[in-house]
C-alpha cells in the first residue's frame, strides 16, 4: 500500500505540463518586456554621451567597467573549491 501511494505521488498530474508552458512564455514575455523598457530608457537618459565627452568620465567608466569584470571573476573564483564545482 506504501509503495503504490508513493508511486502515485510521483507521477505528476497531466495539467502540469500546461501550468509549466504558460510560466515559461510569461518569464520569456517579461523579460523581453523589461529589456525592451530599459533599453528605451538608456536612450531617452543620453547618459552615456554625457561620460564620453569628459575625460574624467571616461575614466570612471573605465574603472568602474574593470570592477565588474573582476568582481565577476572573483565570483566565479569563490563559487570553485580545491578546483571542484560546487554543484
């Protein structure tokens, strides 16, 4: 009786499949919705033209670019353990 109620609630309900479906195309919609808002947004903003023409704009833009490169691979270097994936 154990095994077959077990048995039972492994397997998953057929409606499962249409719930997983509509999830996925609403993540995808969302996400190509908010590139799409922050894109317009970094172009009304004109932001970045603003850091190039000044010199000193440049610079920080360049450092602060180098950060997120070596803080992305520090990340990278914490997540590995004596040269093992942590899954």
């Amino acid at each position: 009786m154990t095994k077959e109620l077990i048995e039972q609630s492994r397997k998953r309900p057929a409606f499962a499949d249409v719930a997983l479906i509509t999830t996925t195309i609403a993540l995808v919609v969302s996400i190509a919705i908010a590139a799409t808002v922050v894109s317009i947004g970094i172009a009304r903003a004109d932001t970045l033209d603003h850091i190039a023409q000044t010199s000193g704009g440049r610079f920080a833009f360049a450092a602060f670019l180098g950060f997120v490169i070596a803080g992305a691979g520090g990340l990278t270097a914490a997540m590995l353990r004596d040269g093992e994936r942590n899954d």
